[in-house]
C-alpha cells in the first residue's frame, strides 16, 4: 500500500504516548496530530497532495493540489466559485485595499459540512516604501504579488473510514482583483481544467485503488505556441522552471552492503553481503518507497584439513528482494520496513549443503543500520529445512 490514511481515532490512540516528544525527532503522520487548527483549516497536508498541476495564465499562475484524479470533478465550476468569493470578500475591500505598496494572503475554505465558508485574510506590508515616478507624478509600486487561495474540504471513503482531507486551487496574481479577468475569460478557464483533466489520465490513476494513488504533475502553459505546452512528470513538481528539483525525488538506485554474523545448523559464522537496489518513491521525499534488491551473501565456516591447516569454506547465495520502506516506525508489524526474500546457492564448499540449496526470509530493521534476518533454509534438493537467523550490521 503506497498511501494510506488511519482513521483518526486509531492514529491518535497509536500517538497518545508521545505527543511530548520534540518536534525534531517526530514521524510526519505524528506533526500532522500537532497542527494548529488554524494551520489545518487553511493549508493542506503535503501528504494528501498526490496531484500537483501548474499553470500559466494570463494574469498569473494558478495551482492546484489534489489527492486523485477524481478530484478534478470538483474544479470544473472554479469560475462559479471565484464569483462566489468575490461576493463575499466584496465587504472587506476598503481593508484590503489600505495595504499600499504591499501583499495579501486570502484563503476561502468551502466545505460540504456548513452552508458558511470560512474566510483568512493575511496581510504583508512592502518590504520598504517603494515609489514610481511616471512624468511627475508619483505612485506607491507594488511589487509582490497577491495570493488567493480556494480549498474545498471532502470525505473520503475508505474501508470503515471516512476521512477528511482538502483539495486547492491557488491563483499568484499581481492584484487579488484579478481573479476578475479569470472570471469573465471562464470559457479559457474550463478548457484549461478540461486539458489538465485528459492529459492525467492513463490506466494506473483510472484504476488506483483510494489507497493507492500515483504522483504526478503537470506543467501547462496554453499560450507557448513554440511546440509542447505541457509536461506530465511522474512525481510533484514544487517549481515549473526548475521540475526536477522537487519534493519527490522520483525513483532511485542504491548500492548497499553490509556485514554481520549468522546462525546456520547450529553453527555461529561471519556473514556478508552486497547488492543493488531499485526504489520507487511515493512519499515525501526518500522516506517511503517500494524497493526491489539483488544481492549476493556469503556465510564463512572454518575448519581443518588433513595437515591441520585452517580452512576457510564460503557458501555464496544469490538473493532477490521485494519490500516497502515507510515514513513511521510503526507502520506495519515488523516495523519501518517490510520485505520478503529468497536465495539460491550457487557457490558451495564443505557439507554443510548438499544438493539444490534455497532460503526463503525477511528483515527486521531494530534500529537504523541493524537489522535481524530469520530465515529458512532448504538443503539436499529440499529434504531438509531447517531454520536460520542473520544479524547484519550496515
């Protein structure tokens, strides 16, 4: 499962104990639990952001945050919306418009839960008093720009659970007022959402379970007539000029090794081993990812031959692995890691195997850099099986 949300009252149950922990040392599921409802109210979890389109307009930008591509369902009335927000700000003009020379924030949250809507305005004063002189006449010059920001709240049904969790689209415009010229061109508003909505279809986000979504962007532009102006990424783009510097860091290879000691037929030996892995994130950053590994491993026996010399005897195994790397130490059973693995012998010294040799095992991560490795071993074209136990250190 690459994305999944606990229902509420189990997460909390699970963080009881350690809401008093520093902030440093917290998984992301417990600092969400720590969210002023303020901050929960009018910004939406990094987390619940599994969509992430970006496009150029021609007054500004707009963004939008989403959790799946079900989602885009709730955009295709967002010139109605603008309209209804700017009926209900239209009483706090004279507010907003006293911050000369500087910026505003306004956040409008829409929930399906209450007829109200609930409304932040946050206001920036000019970094300084920064003038225009245009023929005589001179004018206070703005220079950053104005923020606007529509999140709807939903429901989402999962198993037993229905869990809250917000969508957004966000305007960077010179002038808040401008979500007026977005308004009246609402026929090129619903062409761009229509694009947006068929260049993010493909068959893994039509059928990915609520649990289950892929990541991707979008980076629109409709007005570059110098060829494409679009680019769908498989992961979230936090900057259209510079895509691939973002929060997903997309899939990745790690080389890894590692050495340790083991138990095999009731003998204590050396072990060791080195691989290379495939890792396909789909969390925040490198903190969540499936990963598929190949790895060769040796276990070292000793022993003596006629003249008493010291014998060395490795037995090489080649190794596959599939498993699942999570953000929260308590995110399965086993722990922040999960995986399933087998081998087969391809290197063999001495009797202690016999025959076609396999190994069927998993990882327990105790701490970070330690892991312990129970295994079954099959010997002598899998007459006999007996159990194994590894403990690695990397």
């Amino acid at each position: 499962m690459k994305k999944s949300f606990l229902c509420l009252g189990l997460t909390m149950l699970g963080l009881a104990g350690q809401v008093l922990a520093q902030t440093e040392n917290l998984t992301e599921r417990q600092k969400d639990l720590l969210r002023t409802k303020t901050d929960k109210t009018f910004n939406v979890k990094d987390r619940q952001v599994d969509i992430k389109d970006i496009v150029q307009l021609k007054q500004g930008k707009m963004i939008l945050s989403m959790l799946n591509v079900k989602d885009y369902e709730n955009f295709r009335n967002l010139d109605s919306i603008l309209m209804n927000f700017r009926r209900d700000i239209a009483f706090y003009k004279d507010s907003l418009d006293a911050v000369a020379g500087g910026h505003v924030r306004i956040d409008y949250v829409i929930s399906p839960e209450y007829s109200f809507k609930k409304i932040r305005f946050k206001k920036y004063d000019a970094d300084g008093d920064i003038y225009i002189n245009r023929t005589g006449e001179v004018s206070k010059l703005k220079l950053e720009q104005d923020t606007v920001r529509i999140i709807v709240e939903k429901l989402l049904y999962q198993s037993k659970c229905t869990l809250p969790y917000a969508i957004q689209a966000t305007f960077i415009l010179d002038n808040y007022t401008d979500v007026d010229k977005i308004i009246a061109d609402r026929v090129e508003l619903r062409r761009i959402l229509d694009t947006l909505e068929q260049v993010s279809q493909n068959k893994k986000a039509k059928q990915a379970e609520p649990s289950h979504f892929p990541q991707f962007s979008i980076v629109y532009n409709p007005y570059y007539t110098g060829g494409k102006n679009f680019n769908r990424y498989s992961w979230i783009v936090t900057d259209e000029n510079k895509p691939y510097n973002t929060r997903h860091k997309g899939n990745f290879l790690t080389v890894d090794a590692n050495i340790g000691a083991a138990i095999v037929m009731n003998t204590f030996t050396p072990q060791a081993e080195i691989g290379i892995s495939y890792n396909q994130t789909w969390g925040v950053g490198r903190k969540e990812y499936s990963f598929y590994r190949l790895f060769t491993s040796s276990y070292y026996f000793f022993g003596r031959d006629a003249n008493n010399n010291l014998l060395v005897q490795d037995n090489w195994f080649i190794n596959a692995v599939v498993g699942s790397q999570y953000e929260d130490v308590a995110a399965t059973w086993m722990g922040q890691v999960v995986d399933f693995g087998v081998g087969y012998l391809y290197a063999q010294k001495g009797n202690y195997f016999k025959g076609v040799t396999m190994k069927v095992f998993t990882d327990i991560r105790l701490k970070k850099g330690i892991t312990l490795s129970p295994e079954f071993i099959m010997t002598n074209n899998f007459k006999q099986i007996f159990p194994g136990l590894t403990f690695k250190v990397f």
